[in-house]
C-alpha cells in the first residue's frame, strides 16, 4: 500500500487539526464540521497532483489557452454518518465527480469490548475502471475500511482506489497493508500514536460522528 502523510510540513493543516482536537472547540457541532470539511478540501487538493491528466485548450474572450484537465473518472464514497462532512470537503474540489455512500458501524453482540464490524447499507455508482475515493474521518482498527472496501469490491474493478482519513493510528495502517491490495492509496492528514484497550484512537478527538451530528442512542 502506498502512504502520503500530509501534515508532517506545518500549513494551515496543523491548524484545522488542532481546533477539531481542542476539547473546547469541538463543542461548537457547526465549527467542527466546517473544520473537517477544511481538511477534505486540502486533503482532496493534495490528492489530486496524483491524478491522470489530458491536454484542453479553452476559449478565452480574447484567444485559446491550452491547459490541462483531469481525466479520471473520480467517485467519492464516504462511510456514514462520520464521514459525511469530509465527503463535502472532498466534493468541493471534484465537483464533477460521482458520489456514493455506504453504512459501517462496530456491532457489540456480548455487550463487551468485543465487537464485529456491520456493513448494512449501500448506495453507489458504477466503479468499474473509475478512480473510487473512500472517505472515512478516523482510521482504529481498519476493520471497517476493509469491510466496506469487500463489499464494494465483490463485483467491480475500479481503476484505482485512494482511501483518505483525517486521523490513522500505526494498528490501523498495518491491518490495511495485511488485507488490501499494494497499489492502494492511503492518504492519512495526522497520526496518532495508536489504541486504547477499546480500540479508541489515542489521542484522537472523540467520536467524529458524535461531534459533527450529536450524540446517537
């Protein structure tokens, strides 16, 4: 698997980083959101210097100026509910592209630490030999990266795929490497040094979901 670390030079990353961190800031749902959405646009801008590209000319009111455009086929596909206000951030810069959705949550049978990992609902595009870009604002255990990546995978082969988290922990970066294919992309903005004995991201933020929508039952 190929990994981009984007937060390692200071920018207004470490920034937006720092308030959705902040235990104070993080009270405010609205700022929250429009934080992580911050870091998918910088995130998706990042991404997109690794993009194919075409040759355009476009007409200006006064000649032609050849440029160049993306040429892949991009598909945005973000994990519910956390990972909605990032798909936004991500929508801003590929304003053109697909988009598609899908469920994944840790299911507590015994009512204990143990718990297994539930992929429920999906609604998406067409993949086939298209960039698809999964979306998800924390990286624990990747058990739930690798469970919504099965699922979408059993019958289409896009042409690539990036995974893109605000937040991964060095055990959620090996589970993927363990279980994906190696030309998978893993574009990670912060790392964490790793998981409690529940699996919670240490020092993490909380639960992403939680905070941008509320408390669920």
């Amino acid at each position: 698997m190929q990994l981009h670390f984007i937060s390692d030079q200071n920018s207004v990353l470490n920034h937006f980083l720092a308030q959705i961190r902040d235990v104070h800031i993080q009270k405010d749902s609205m700022r929250f959101r429009k934080n992580i959405e911050r870091i998918g646009e910088i995130m998706a801008y990042e991404l997109s210097k690794t993009l194919a590209y075409e040759p355009i000319e476009v007409q200006t009111p006064l000649g032609i100026k050849k440029t160049t455009a993306i040429a892949d086929h991009v598909v945005l596909c973000s994990i519910l509910r956390a990972g909605l206000a990032l798909h936004t951030g991500f929508m801003s810069i590929f304003d053109n592209a697909e988009n598609g959705f899908v469920s994944a949550y840790r299911h507590h049978p015994n009512n204990d630490d143990y718990f297994e990992i539930l992929v429920e609902y999906q609604a998406a595009p067409s993949f086939e030999n298209k960039t698809l870009i999964l979306i998800d604002p924390m990286l624990a255990t990747g058990q739930s990266m690798v469970a919504v990546l099965q699922k979408l995978h059993l019958e289409q082969n896009p042409k690539e795929i990036h995974i893109a988290v605000v937040i991964a922990t060095p055990e959620g970066i090996a589970y993927l490497e363990e279980n994906l294919p190696p030309t998978c992309h893993l574009w990670v903005a912060a790392l964490d040094d790793g998981l409690n004995e529940k699996n919670y991201i240490i020092p993490g933020l909380g639960d992403a979901g939680d905070l941008a929508y509320g408390i669920k039952l």
